[in-house]
C-alpha cells in the first residue's frame, strides 16, 4: 500500500507524505437524536494524543475509491480524517432524503466528534459536489465554528442550478437521480460502465410526464426526481430549509474553492465566493478547464491537503496565493485577481442584427426573425456543463446551427485576440404566439475552418401567458475564454435545449405532470427600439 500511495501522490503532484503509518477504525456508529445511526471510518497517523478532525460525509459510500482515497492523502500528511455515509445510505439507518437531512445530521455528528477522546475539539470539513453541500449544511450554523473548509463544484444552494432560469435541468437531474437510484446494487456502486442502463436513462429523457421519469430510467422511482419536478415552481417553498446563501455570509470560517469553467454549479458558487469576500470573509478560488470531472476533483484534493495543513498544521506556505486564480481557456494562461469578477474586464454590448450578423454597434431598423418552436420535436443541445463528462464541455455545434428553429448570427473574423472574463448575459426581445415559452442563447467560438465550438450559454423561461414583445434577461454561464485572432463569435438563439433541459409543452402545464404539446412560434426583435444584444465581459478593451 505504501508504494501505491506513493506512486498516486507523484501522478496527482502532492507535496510527500510526513506520516506514511496509518491506523483505520472501521465501522465507528455515530448516533442521531431520533435513534438512528450513521457510520463511519476513522484514518489517522498511527498514535494515542488528540488531534483534529477532518469530517467528510458522502451518499456514495464511504468505502469509495475517491472518499477512501482523498482519508488515506489527508491522513498520510498528519490529518485525522472521519467519513461518514450520509443516512439512508450503504448501512447508515433511516431514509436517504436528498439534501433534507444533512444539516440536522452534520451538526448532530459535529457534536459527538468533539465528544471522542481521540479529537482535539478542532474540526474542518472537505467534499466536492454533494459532499460540498453537507459542509454549507453545517459551516454557517456550527458554534463553535469549523476551523476549514475545502468546497469543490459545489454551491451553498442547488436550487438554481436545478432550475436555471426556471426551466428543468432535465439531463443532469435524471442522470444523478439514476445514479442515486442505482448505486448500491450496482458494480463498484455504478463506476463502472454500463451502456444498457446510460442507453436506458438518455431515452427517459424522451419519457412523458417527467415526474415518472425514474421508472422508465432504472425501473423504480426515485424520490428525488419526483420531488424535483413536483416543485419546480419559483419559490416552491420545498427548497426554502436546503438555501444556506443567506446564512453563509455570516460564517467566519475561512472557505477555499475549487471550481471549472464547465461545471454545472459554477454560477452559484461564485456568487458564494463573491459574497462571502464583500462580507469580509476570508475565500479563495481556483476556476480551471474542467467541468464536474476527474480534473476538478485532482486539483480540489492538491487544494484540501495545502488549505487544511494551513489552518489545521500551521503550514502557512500556501495561504500567499491571491484570491481568485483561473484558466484562460484558449490561451493556456493562468490569472491571478483580487475579485470576482476582475475589475478589469468591461461589460461590452454585442448586437444581434439584421440578415445573421453580429456587430459591437447598435442596431438600425429591421424586421424580426421568425422561428417555430414544437416540442414534439424538440430543438437538441450538444456540450456544456453536463454530469455526464462523455457529452460535456466543448462540442461541434454546426449540426444544431443548421436547423430550422435555430437562429444564428455570426460576427466578422476578429482582427485580433478577444478575452472574455466575467459574467455573460444577454438581452432579448421576443415575442410568442402561445404565451408561453423558454429562450436559449448560447455563445459560439467558429475557427477559420467553420466550425463551431460552445463557449457558455443560458435558457429562460418565459412568464406563463406572457403578451406582446418581451425583454427576456438571460443569464449566461460565466467563462473565462479567448476567441483568437481569425475566429468569429456567433450566438444562436432558440427555443429550447433537449435534453439537457425540459421542453416548454407550449401549454402551461406543471412541468412534472405535462403530457400534451402545442408548437409555438417566435419572433426575436433586433431593431432600435428593441436592441436584442449579448453582454460579454471584455478583458482589457477590443
């Protein structure tokens, strides 16, 4: 074990261990104030004096080779670590109630912690994506607070990248409702490839109404999934108890971040990052080329073991870095910045004008474009930041942009670099013939050879039974990116992104019970009075 250990430090580029003997307490019983008990495995540097602890609380399994893994690091660097499975998950008692439950647990588990004689009353969390939840469950309210945390593409709330603009992120919530559902019969708790199932999950997708989905993906239902079609509604109270934003800034724990320009919980964890600064918060975060992947969760365990032997050891070595550091995609540069977004970057209209083009400048006079939106044969996506790191990211879009309900407008060959760094949104007039409607905006790089590349991209719905010309405000993903010289920016606008979101039936039905589908027709407006325009973030000036 200790030369494997070894060889996966080097691969990963861990500074070298300090305490290569490990002790592991296997199957520790943590008790819950309603009877029911959760377990966990304890890793340490062999030894009897108290040290504190490094708590990591997962669905997936603590017996995991990413959660046994990231204990086994931690704890070869002088760190004790406890992993415990979250309730209702691989033998923990009770009933797995996703996102519900984790603060009452989390802070229930903090306490009998401190109570063991082998802990020094010192405590820090670390975790990606759910994992980060769980320490947002427990950071904000825990007195006295934790010492760390370490928050990997996560976000203190998941309601908004559940719904982004209001409208159901179809593929992603299948896809980890199916993961979910599955894990624990499966081979290696689903690491492992399995064609039949993904094949039997993307054609749920197509599966009507969304809300019993989960049978048509893995054959049983999923509460989850059903508990988030049942509340998409904006401000379904459901999800008011699992928000931890506004409690979040009060939290005096220093938070170190790691995130990717293609993860689907890059929006609200820089909002996390951006309002925990301006509150006077002491966080840092890294935004690298990665999206809830493999690459992501390398650099989150390289940030847990500097952030924690920082506030846990006293190795200060690493806390010089500046605030926020990121990728330039297409430049292959890392920045660093003292905020978020740079206060370097200027918010830059680029319009949408008449015959497909693009231009910096406002536009004249100009008829609309008309498109035809029917969700029975819905517009399709490609790429972005999706869960499943196989049709993610980056994609070919020319085959999208040639569709009738697509329209394109495409700028001239730049003259030189354009970096874009910061939040993107855009501004659309548009109106429907139903009332009834979601607006697509995505943001493409076209090389000299023609092809398309997404860079960000955002949906909005519409408000139900909306009349005459609305100005829809989109919210884009954030990117950090250079579009070199010779390449053109394009924007499509559509009405619809399927699957990656829920089609808009054209009817106003609740989206989780919608059966029946009526076509809508748009138009999008780009003339004087109604300047349908991008906002992009311009690095440094054009």
């Amino acid at each position: 074990m200790g030369m494997l250990s070894s060889l996966f430090d080097r691969l990963l580029g861990l500074p070298e261990a300090t305490t290569p003997d490990l002790e592991i307490a296997r199957d520790l019983r943590v008790p819950m104030p309603d009877g029911v008990v959760l377990h966990a495995d304890r890793y340490r540097p062999r030894g009897s004096e108290p040290l504190p602890v490094v708590l990591i609380r997962t669905p997936y399994g603590r017996h995991k080779l990413d959660a046994r893994g990231t204990a086994r690091v931690l704890a070869r660097r002088g760190m004790q670590v406890v992993v415990q499975d979250a309730r209702g998950t691989f033998g923990s008692g009770g009933r797995f109630s996703a996102f519900h439950q984790e603060k009452e647990d989390g802070l229930a588990t903090a306490v009998w912690l401190r109570e063991q004689p082998w802990c020094d009353g010192r405590l820090a969390m670390a975790g990606a994506s759910y994992l980060g939840f769980t320490q947002w469950a427990v950071g904000p309210y825990l007195d006295p607070p934790l010492e760390a945390m370490c928050l990997g593409v996560t976000a203190s709330e998941f309601r908004t990248t559940f719904y982004p603009g209001g409208v159901f992120a179809l593929h992603n919530l299948l896809t980890w409702a199916a993961l979910i559902g599955t894990q624990e019969e499966a081979p290696l708790g689903g690491l492992l490839p399995s064609p039949r199932r993904e094949r039997r999950v993307r054609r749920a997708m197509a599966h009507v109404p969304i809300g019993r989905s989960d049978v048509a993906a893995i054959g049983k239902q999923v509460p989850f999934l059903r508990e988030a079609a049942a509340h998409a509604a904006a401000g379904d109270a459901f999800w008011t108890d699992v928000d931890h934003s506004a409690a979040a800034v009060k939290m005096t724990t220093p938070t170190s971040m790691v995130t990717g320009w293609w993860d689907l919980l890059l929006p609200a964890q820089l909002r996390d990052h951006a309002a925990l600064r301006e509150a006077g918060r002491r966080s840092r975060i890294l935004i690298g080329p990665w999206g809830h992947d493999l690459g992501a969760m390398r650099a989150l365990l390289s940030e847990e073991v500097s952030w924690l032997s920082a506030h846990l050891l006293g190795d200060t070595a690493q806390l010089q870095r500046s605030p926020v550091r990121l990728y330039l995609q297409r430049a292959g540069r890392w920045l660093d910045f003292e905020q978020w977004p740079p206060p370097q970057s200027a918010p830059t209209p680029l319009h949408l004008l008449p015959y497909g083009r693009l231009g910096w400048s406002a536009p004249g006079e100009g008829a609309p474009d008309v498109f035809t939106y029917d969700p029975a044969r819905p517009t399709r996506s490609v790429g972005g930041p999706l869960l499943d790191m196989r049709e993610s990211k980056q994609r070919d879009n020319r085959a999208i942009e040639a569709r009738p309900d697509v329209l394109v407008y495409t700028g001239a060959p730049l003259p030189r670099d354009l970096d874009l760094i910061g939040p993107v949104s855009a501004t659309v007039y548009v109106r429907t013939d139903t009332g009834h409607g979601d607006v697509f905006v995505r943001l493409c790089d076209v090389d000299p050879a023609g092809v398309s590349r997404n860079v960000t991209d955002g949906i909005l719905r519409l408000p139900a039974g909306s009349e005459g010309v609305v100005k829809a405000e989109v919210e884009l993903h954030p990117t950090g990116y250079r579009f070199l010289r010779g390449h053109r920016l394009r924007v499509q606008v559509a009405g619809g992104a399927f699957p990656r979101f829920a089609r808009n039936h054209g009817t106003g039905e609740p989206v989780g019970e919608a059966v029946r589908t009526r076509p809508t027709r748009f138009e999008i407006f780009h003339d004087a009075g109604r300047p349908s325009s991008l906002t992009l973030p311009v690095f440094g000036g054009r």
